[in-house]
C-alpha cells in the first residue's frame, strides 16, 4: 500500500466550473427566498429542504472535490445520511403515535 | 534519539478531516432532529416567530457566506497552480466574509435581544410555548454555528501566516484544504439553517 | 535497532518524556494507567454503596449522599472506564503492531485525546469539591431533575463531552489508521480479529458520540439560559433528551463490549493451537452488532411514556441484535473443539468472560421483552444485567487483555499460581455480589434508593459479602501484574505461542515497531512465519 501513496492531489477544479458552481448556488438562494415569498403552506418548506440539499450537494461535489475523491468518501457520506434518516425515523416513531 | 520517518501523507489527513466533518453533521443532525419534532409539534407558533426574523440580514448573510465558501475553493484551485499571491488574497477575502457575517449575526441579535427576546427571558416565557422553543433553537443554532464560523477564521488567519512563511505552498497545501473543507461545511449547516429559521412562514 | 520504547525518550527527561511523547506505545501505557485509576476510585465508591446497603436504615452515609455515590459510580466507570478502556489502552499500544504500522495515522491528535481524557476527568472529580456538591441525578441525567437540581449537573456534563471528544479523536485515528496503514499484503481479511472489533467500535464512537456531545451541551445551556428544550413547563419534551442521550449511550455499551469481544476472539484461538473457526462470521456479526446496536436504543425508554408502535419496535430489533452476540458465543466453543486446549491464565479469565456474559446476554434477553421490561424496569435486575455484561463482560475481557498482552508491553511474566488464584476469587466474588442483586430485582427492589425493607435485607447482605471478596479478587490481581513489572521473570517476545504480527517483534517493542516494514503473505491465525 505504501508504493500506492501518492504525495499529494494535484488535481484542481478550473476556475470556471468553481464561478459557475457559485453562481448557480446564488441563483438557487434567491429562488428559495421566492418560493418561501409566494408559497405559505408547507409544501414550500419541503421544496426548500430539497433545495437547499441540492445546493448542499453542489458545495459537497464540487467545492469539496468529492468527485474527485475515492469512492470510500461518498460512501461514509451515505452513511451519514441513512443514520440520520433512521434516527429520524426511529424518533417520530414514538413522537407521532404517542 | 532519530527522526521517526515520515509514514503518512495527504490523503490520510484528508480522511481524518472528512472523518470529523461527519461527526460534525451528526452533532448538528442532534438539533435538526429536535427543531424536526418540535416544527412539528407547534407548527403555527413556528411560522409565526419566523415571520418576525430579519429575512433580508439572513438571505444577505446566505449569500456571502456561499461566496466565502466560493474565494476558499477559489484559494485551493490557485494555489495548486502555484498562485501563491491570489491564493492569500482569496483566502483573506474568505477570512473577512466570515467577519461580516459574525457582524450581521450581532446586529441581528441585539435586535432580538434588545426586544427582550432571548432563551429565559420573562417576556420570551410568557409567549406560547413553541414560539419560546422556536427562539430557543435560534439562538443556540445559530450561536453554535458562530461559533464554528469563529474557529474557521481563526484557522484561515494562521494559513495566511503560514502562506507567508512557506509552510503551506504549492506542493503541500493539505492545511489549507483542510481548512477550506471545514469552512465548506459551515456553509452547509448554514445552508439548512437558513430556510428552516427564516423561511418557514 | 534494538532499543525498545523504553529507552527511547526523545529528549525529554523524566515524566516529560511520557506525557509529551506521541508514540503510540507510550500514549496507550498512559491511557493505561489513567484509566486504572479511575477504575480505582470507581471501585472504591462501588464498594461504600454495597456498604451502606448492607443493612436497611443508614448504615453510613445518608440519602443525599448516597445518590452521589451512585452518580459519580455510574460517571467515572462508564465514561472514564470502560468506555476508554480497551481502545486506548490496549488499543492504542497494539493496533499498529497489529497491522504493521510505525504508529497510528495522527500521533500528535492522539497524544490531545489522552489530554483531553485527564482534563475531562479531573474535571469529573472536581463536582464534588466546588460549591454544589456532586451531581445526584444518575449518571444518566435525565431532565427535568437534571435541570432543577442546584448540584454540579453542568460540570459532569462538560465532563462527559470532554471525554467523548477525546473518544471522537480516537476513533477517527483508528479509522485513518486502518484504512491507510496497513502493511503490504495486510488485505482486509487477514486482519486480526481485535484490530476488527476495534474498527467496528470507532465507527460506532465517531458515529454516536457527537449525538452525545449536542445532547450534553443542550443541557448545559438549558441549565445556564432556560433554554426550554427539555423543560415541560416551557414546552419542551424530556423524553426527547431520553432519546437523544441513549441515541449514544446505547451504542457505547458496543464501544465497551466489542473490543472486549476482539479479545477473547484472539486469545481463544491461540490457546486452543488452532486457527479461528469462522473468522469472517466473527468480523461480520461484530459489523452488525455495531449496525443493530446503533438502532435499538429505546429499549431503554419502555416506561418512559414512548409510544407502543416505538417500544414494539425497538424490542424487535433489539433481539435481533443478540444473534450476531450468540454467533460469536459459538464461534469460541467451536474454536475450542478439538484443539489442544492450554489453560493459561489469559484463557482462565477468558472463561470467566464467556460465563458471565453468557448471563449478561441471556437476562438481557428477558429485558428486552416489553411485557417483562415493565416488571423489572429500573429494579436491581436491571443493575445485576449490565454488571454481568459490562463489568463481567468487558471488564473481564480487560483483565484478560492485560494478563495475555502485559508481557509483550513491559517484557515481563507475572506469576501464574497467584493470577489463577485472583481469577478464581473474582469469578466467586463477582458471582455472590450481582447474582442476589437479580432475585433482589425480580422481587421488586427498585435501584438508587438508599434504603430497603427488611424483607430484602438477606440478599442485600450476601450481596456486600461479595463486594469484598472480589475486592480482595482485585487486589491480588493488580498486585501480582504489578509486581511483575519489577520482580518478573523475562517473558521473551512471544511467551503464548501467538501468530499475530505483534508477537513476532522483541518484548517490550522497538522504537519504530517494525526495523521494516512486513510484508503479509498468510492469515492472522495461520501458524506459518511471516517475513519481517
């Protein structure tokens, strides 16, 4: 495994992709602000979570460069969203039939 | 008494910077699951109390801090180019957004404060009893997070030094990318933050 | 070459080169000894609480105090002993030689961990000297007692997060350190079996430890702000601090159990002259403990108030969680089967483990129904079923990692006759203290009272007779293993005839572990030579 080790990652992310990224995010920002504005239900709660996870997901892939890290890292991240999920559910288990 | 031989390299530190970013999440995911249950429970009172947020100082604050996170990747992408000079300049811009945003966080808090809303306050307990939790998960969410975005730029600023003495360079700037993968994060639990506290109306 | 750790001091001189040091080697005899002595003053509160239930009525201190004795018992052992205990020790000091590797993935974070772990416990101790005395709440600080009460609840749970942050960095490092540095040729499945329970036990501290820590710093706040989150009177919900607390501390009972399991699993092949049976069945079903265990923490809660749709099923999976437990039961019988069984001491404790666990296992079984649970919730059975699983489980396994790893860590064998003679005085007092405590419970004795009636006081006295004599178990113990760091005979580097890499180094290890690095070209129990 030793020889495998590679010093260090030279592998950089153009800056265009990095402007486009944070544009994007910017656009998704103000998008969010609009629905929560028109929409006063519920619903534009949920849409926001998926957004804002969107956005997550974007600094995830491509300000952290976990596109470019191996697979071992996407799967942890995995792992953290099923624990969370499950202790979620578990907890309004007893929180909604009580 | 010999130096021990260098045995690690980038890619464990690495590891153990991601490592800690998750158990960052789940410390967060402790108090998203409690304002879940809690959202759910006082539905109304939590829609109510965050109409009264200031939503301009926190989609004002949404977006710079998505910006810093933008300058720190920005940072890394230069100084693997060998940059230097635009990588320190980056990273201060970083370093400086975080400012501003713990600034924005204190003229909002005062103003809450000022109004005598605050967890334990006479006038915050005699409200309804999800208007005092939803304030209560605002402030100690948000404080929480200050305090990470606190710690992110005192790291930058010790980087910047570290870029002027040659510590971190082109061709070893794990510190610098750990630094950014925490500030990162920051802004993802930020990300969360600010449509469940100011966009629930 | 040829300079063991000892020798080695960087420099420094004295105390200094110990407590500065980031060699793992050094790092884990001090984890070693720091939580031996927080077992110390676990053990000596222990035995002032069997003493004051030795008969009904005072007998020597009163309510107040008693309900410090149990908290500060419940604090010190859980999070200053068994928790820290096999990992940092034992762990810290074998993991690297385990998979050939100079030192763990972050010397220096490990060196903070064990800083973090004294400052956490002196921190713990200091409650009782400042103003407010010692935390009374149980060590599980349920709310909203946890919030009225005017003891130093604040100060234990800044305690408790310190110490879990010191577990987060541990864990994390094992994890670095297994995935990045293992010797060439050290596939996935050639692993020892300890260096795979301790990788199942850090993802479960790095996984459930930070819940722990949001959860104590909540309360901290609650109690300085009036925060409300746990406050019924303000709204909040304290079965929510109950789900948020176990969420972790269910999971820590793996932290403590599964290293323990590592142990065994090593020293039952290495006896018996035999290669494990079932080796990956063992790395498995310690996965999937450490995966069920993280979901099944509301079987705590049953009495709490939970909804019966929850309590339903976190039975269910709560008794799945004790298959992967029997497999490995099986596995060391198997394992024995044919072998040529030497009993050592290390074996002889091991025996112990498996006994008392058994029984820990088996009545957890009978708490796990929810109908049974409502019976002998909170009663002494429940205190005799985790001091079988937890000190007869995991602090027995610990006794057995000392006694087969001691001589490969100082160079030295202890004298076989006395530790045969303590393990058998520990296994007879460890039985006549907590198995009246199980009648106790089934009679109904509720746990943390002071005082009883005196239909109960035949158990109850039987049951403090015992206290001492598994204290006296103890002493002998730690003065025979004690006295062979000074007086022993030289252990040579593998004295147990074990196949693992670290016995193939001298005794005590060289500086650097390794002169170079290993090259693995066999499984960890197969009794063919490595090339170093």
């Amino acid at each position: 495994m030793l020889s495998m080790k590679q010093k260090e990652d030279t592998r950089s992310t153009g800056n265009g992709t990095l402007i486009f990224t944070w544009i994007a995010l910017l656009l998704l920002t103000g998008l969010t602000v609009w629905i929560a504005g028109v929409n006063t239900d519920r619903h534009g709660v949920a849409v926001n979570i998926i957004i804002a996870s969107v956005k997550a997901g974007l600094v995830l892939f491509v300000f952290m460069r976990l596109k470019y890290e191996s697979l071992f890292f996407r799967l942890i991240l995995l792992l953290i969203v099923i624990t969370l999920t499950a202790i979620m559910a578990l907890t309004f288990l007893d929180v909604l039939y009580r | 008494m010999q130096a021990l031989v260098k045995y690690t390299d980038d890619v464990d530190a690495k590891m153990g910077m991601w490592l800690f970013l998750f158990t960052e999440m789940l410390f967060f995911g402790g108090m998203f699951l409690l304002y879940a249950v809690y959202s759910t429970k006082y539905s109304a009172d939590f829609s109510g109390s965050s109409s009264e947020l200031n939503r301009v100082i926190g989609t004002f604050n949404t977006l710079i801090l998505i910006t810093s996170s933008f300058t720190a990747a920005l940072s890394l992408s230069e100084i693997k180019k060998g940059a230097l000079q635009s990588a320190s300049i980056c990273l201060g811009i970083t370093a400086l957004i975080g400012i501003v945003f713990l600034i924005m966080k204190y003229i909002e808090w005062s103003a809450k404060i000022g109004h005598g809303i605050y967890p334990g306050s006479a006038y915050l307990n005699e409200m309804a009893h999800g208007k005092v939790l939803f304030y209560s998960l605002y402030f100690v969410m948000t404080g929480i997070h200050a305090f990470h975005v606190l710690i992110g730029i005192a790291v930058f600023i010790v980087i910047l030094f570290m870029l002027r003495n040659g510590t971190v360079r082109e061709n070893n700037s794990i510190k610098l990318e750990n630094a950014a993968l925490y500030w990162h994060f920051v802004d993802i639990a930020w990300i969360y933050l600010f449509p469940l506290l100011y966009l629930l109306r | 070459m040829g300079t063991d750790f000892y020798m080695n001091t960087e420099g420094r001189k004295g105390v200094l080169s110990w407590i500065l040091s980031t060699d793992h080697k050094r790092i884990g005899l001090l984890y070693l000894y720091a939580v031996l002595g927080f077992f110390l003053i676990g053990v000596i509160i222990g035995l002032l609480m069997r003493l004051e239930l030795m008969a009904p009525g005072r007998t020597i201190v009163n309510a107040r105090a008693y309900d410090s004795l149990f908290t500060l018992h419940g604090i010190i052992m859980i999070f200053f002993f068994i928790i820290p205990g096999v990992p940092s020790s034992l762990g810290n000091f074998f993991l690297p030689l385990q998979i050939g590797a100079r030192d763990v993935a972050f010397p220096r974070l490990n060196l903070l961990s064990w800083w973090l772990y004294v400052i956490a416990g002196l921190t713990a101790i200091s409650t009782i000297f400042l103003p407010g005395g010692p935390p009374d709440t149980g060590w599980t600080l349920y709310p909203p007692y946890s919030i009225k009460t005017p003891t130093n609840v604040s100060g234990t749970a800044l305690a408790a997060f310190i110490v879990g942050f010191s577990s987060i960095l541990t864990g994390l490092n094992f994890i670095t350190t297994i995935h990045r540095l293992r010797a060439p040729g050290m596939t996935w499945f050639r692993m020892p079996l300890f260096t795979w329970t301790l990788y199942s036990t850090a993802w479960v501290q790095v996984l459930a430890t930070p819940v722990l820590a949001i959860t104590l710093l909540l309360l901290i706040l609650e109690r300085a702000f009036g925060t409300g989150f746990f406050d019924p009177a303000k709204g909040g919900d304290p079965l929510m601090f109950e789900h948020l607390f176990w969420i972790y501390s269910h999971p820590a009972v793996y932290v403590m159990i599964l290293p323990a399991m590592g142990i065994i699993s090593e020293i039952v092949p290495t006896f018996s002259r035999k290669t494990v049976f079932g080796y990956k069945a063992i790395v498995f079903s310690g996965l999937s403990i450490a995966t069920l265990g993280y979901v099944v923490w509301g079987h705590h809660m049953f009495t709490s108030g939970m909804s019966d749709v929850s309590s339903m099923v976190f039975s269910f999976i709560t008794f799945a969680v004790a298959v992967p437990s029997g497999i490995k039961v099986f596995n060391w019988i198997a394992t024995m089967y044919k072998g040529s069984v030497e009993i050592k001491p290390p074996l002889l404790y091991a025996f112990a483990f498996i006994f008392l666990f058994s029984i820990g296992g088996l009545t957890g079984l009978v708490n796990s129904a929810v109908a049974t649970n409502v019976h002998i919730h909170g009663t002494f059975f429940i205190v005799a079923h985790f001091h079988y699983t937890m000190f007869g489980g995991a602090g027995f396994a610990f006794f057995t990692g000392l006694h087969y790893r001691l001589p490969k860590m100082t160079g030295r064998m202890y004298n076989f006759r006395a530790s045969t003679v303590a393990c058998i005085v520990l296994f007879i007092g460890f039985n006549i203290l907590y198995f009246p405590m199980f009648l106790l419970g089934w009679q109904g004795m509720p746990r943390r009272y002071y005082d009883y009636p005196p239909e109960f006081h035949g158990n109850n006295f039987i049951s403090t007779i015992g206290s001492w004599i598994l204290a006296a178990g103890l002493l002998i113990m730690f003065i025979n293993l004690a006295r062979s760091l000074f007086k022993g005979e030289k252990a040579g580097n593998n004295p147990w005839d074990g196949t693992t890499l670290e016995w193939q180094v001298s005794s005590p290890p060289p500086q650097e572990n390794f002169e170079k690095i290993p090259h693995i070209t066999r499984g960890p129990y197969s009794r063919e030579k490595n090339i170093l």
